[in-house]
C-alpha cells in the first residue's frame, strides 16, 4: 500500500525522480536555515478608462494609420517638395508628390489624414445628432457641424487626388 503512495506521489511530484543528489542538497538546504519574508502586498487596482479616452486613443490612431506615418518613418521622405518653375525660374514649394500614387510628402499624408479624420468626426456628430435626449438646438448645431464637416472632408479630399493625379475625374 505504501509503494503505491509513494509512487503515486513521484508521479505528480516532478523534482522527486531526480536522481542527482546535488539538486536535493540545492532544494533543502537553502530552505533549512533561511525564511522567506512575510510580504503584504496589494494588488494593483486599475480603473477602465473613461469613453471618452478610448475614443481619443482610438481617433489618434485611425488619423497615424491613414496619415501614413509607417511610411514617412520607413522611408523618411522629405516633409514638403519644391520644384523651379520653367519661365522664371523661381522654386517654389510643392505640398503634393505629383504623379505618383504610391508616394507622399509628410504634409501631404498629414493634410490628407486630417481629411478622413473630419469626415469621421462629421459622421460621429450626425450620429450624436439622432439622439432623442438631446436638445432641439444641439441636435441642431450637431447635425449641422456633421454634415459641413463631411462635405469639406469629401471636396478637400477630391481636391487632393486631382492635384496628386491631374488626368483623374475629368
């Protein structure tokens, strides 16, 4: 009855079918003659963010990932252009990469960034102006600042792809 204790015991304990002895003098000795410290500790409490602050992390990132900030770490492009006029002979600045899609000053991707996160806010505001408990007046005020804010968002961003591509939408 013993042998299958002990076995049963060997089984689940795995330092018990070591058969170096230095590795048992390791284990006990130590232990013989030194105590662990009796600790209070408190676990950490951690409060969840208000909505408000997820949102802002979130609409924070949704404007680096569409500003194409990778790309500007990656390849390091330059933050504005320039190119010299043929007549005069003045350089003058250049905001948009001309002619190449795949390719975009830091303004550029910022400005264009900035686009598509208004839009977003203006539907955010169109949302926030269904909203039965709201006033008349703010329902107002949001529903207005939505739609002028995705109505700039749509012509700038139009804008900007017919001055990056001049033969697009013609």
């Amino acid at each position: 009855m013993s042998t299958a204790t002990s076995a049963a015991a060997s089984h689940h304990d795995p330092s018990s079918g070591s058969i170096d002895p230095l590795f048992h003098v390791i284990q006990i000795l130590p232990f013989s003659f030194l105590r662990p410290p009796r600790l209070r500790l408190k676990l950490p409490t951690f409060t969840l963010p208000s909505a408000m602050t997820v949102y802002s992390l979130i609409l924070l990132t949704y404007f680096m990932v569409v500003s194409g900030i990778v790309y500007d770490v990656i390849v390091e492009p330059p933050g504005i252009g320039s190119t010299q006029d043929r007549f005069t002979g003045a350089v003058r600045p250049v905001v948009f990469l001309p002619g190449r899609v795949n390719g975009q000053y830091i303004i550029e991707g910022l400005s264009s960034g900035f686009m598509f996160m208004l839009g977003g806010i203006g539907i955010v505001l169109l949302d926030l102006a269904m909203d039965k408990n709201r006033a008349k007046s703010v329902k107002v005020s949001y529903a207005s600042a939505g739609v002028a804010f995705v109505v700039i968002s749509y012509v700038m961003s139009m804008l900007f792809i017919r001055i990056k591509i001049p033969a697009y939408l013609r």
